[in-house]
C-alpha cells in the first residue's frame, strides 16, 4: 500500500467512534491519510470503509493504548504504510465506571482510577513516544492531545469525576512537559478540549456535534511553524488552568 510522498500521514487513535471518526474524516478532507488506530477490528474497519466512502484515503491500524506490544506493533505498521507521521492525535479515552460512588473522592475505587489512568494518561505516553521517530521524520509535525476542561483546576467544571478530571489535568501537564522538551524541535505539541459533545461518551447528552468537536483538533493539527506550544485550547482560544 504505497502512499505518496507529499501526501500528509495522520494517526488518530480511537478514531472508529465519536469524537476521533469526526477528526479523521475532517483531516482526511483537507488531504491527509488517516490511520484509523482502534482495538475493536470489527469497529475499525467499519470506520475506515465509512472514511474510505467519503473520498478519505484511510487504512486501519490495530491500537490498543493500554498495551506496549499493541502500540509498538502500530508503530511498526505504520512505518511500513506510510514512512513517517505528520500529525498524532491522541483522542483515545475513557471516562471509567461511576456506579457505587466510583468516582466520587470520598469512596473513590482505586482500580477505576488505575484503568483511566492507564488510557488518558499512560496510553498517551506510551503511543507518543513509540510514534516519536516516525513525527521526527516529517517536516512539520504536529501532537493533539484531546483533553477537557473537567481537568481545568481553575474552571472544575462537570461533574465530580475523581478518576477522569484528574486524569485530564495531568494529560496538561505532560503535554506541557513534552513541549518543553521538544522546544527546540520541530514537533508542536498542544493539547484541545472539544466541548461537551454528544457521543456515546456522554451518553449523547452534550451540547455539541462530533465535527463541533472536532474543529479545535484540526486547527492545532495544521498549526503554522510559529505556531503555539504547550497549550490548552478549545474553539474560544487559550483554556484556565
């Protein structure tokens, strides 16, 4: 499956659903090649026949965040697909279990906290460093973390999630400390919030459409060279910390 070499490589993981799908069919319409990072193969394929629909070049690539072996195998894949990765978007997430006071800080289940962290957090970390190389080898790479302003400690909004909104303020954090240690590379890192968005994700309660969403992703996934880092942004400009 060769790619052309002008031709922009974009990994999105979770991309088979929600949030993810609406940012890879918007970056495959403004010319990218998406790899569609998804565990479920079943959802994964689906999702790259619905881009491959809408005129998006896409393949699929097996990606399951909690496991080193799954996200170096992706890697792998796609340095054979593609040579190298323009953009990351690190959409990926789960909210954890709220039965039973699960998140609430008072009975909070450590096990839940562990399982978010695992995804928010660790998933990131582990996908970001295996896809390093590969960003390195573009001429202007770009990292979206997809975060929430429930992990803002000067706005708390939402609901008490002890295990998710803790989980997005320390995303923050390292996606600020990844973009002090890229500095003085050409790989910009910030991270989004899209808004309360109706997905499955929150029980399609939001407010905001997917491709709503979506929109802060794209604009830092196509930032200029000048452009900001170390960021926390959503459609209105610069989010509290």
């Amino acid at each position: 499956m060769g790619r052309v070499n002008d031709t922009k490589i974009a990994l999105v993981t979770g991309a088979n659903k929600g949030i993810g799908l609406a940012i890879a069919l918007a970056l495959g319409a403004i010319g990218f090649t998406v790899a569609v990072g998804a565990r479920d193969g079943t959802r994964r394929e689906e999702a790259v026949e619905r881009l491959r629909a809408a005129g998006v070049d896409a393949f699929g690539v097996a990606l399951e965040v909690t496991s080193d072996d799954s996200v170096a195998a992706a890697a792998a894949t796609i340095e054979r697909t593609a040579g190298r990765l323009d953009v990351l978007v690190n959409n990926a997430g789960i909210s954890g279990r709220l039965d039973g006071g699960a998140q609430d800080p008072t009975t909070l289940d450590l096990d839940v906290l562990r399982a978010v962290l695992d995804t928010n957090v660790f998933g990131v970390v582990r996908v970001t460093n295996a896809m390093l190389p590969l960003l390195h080898r573009a001429g202007s790479p770009r990292i979206v973390n997809m975060s929430s302003n429930m992990g803002s400690l000067t706005l708390r909004t939402g609901p008490v999630m002890a295990a998710y909104a803790p989980s997005k303020s320390m995303l923050n954090s390292v996606t600020a400390q990844y973009a002090r240690r890229l500095a003085d590379t050409n790989v910009i890192v910030n991270a989004a919030c899209p808004g309360y968005v109706a997905t499955d994700f929150t029980g399609f309660s939001g407010t905001r459409t997917p491709e709503q969403g979506a929109a802060i992703a794209i604009r830092l996934a196509t930032l200029p060279d000048n452009g900001p880092r170390g960021g926390f942004f959503d459609d209105e400009g610069a989010i509290p910390w």
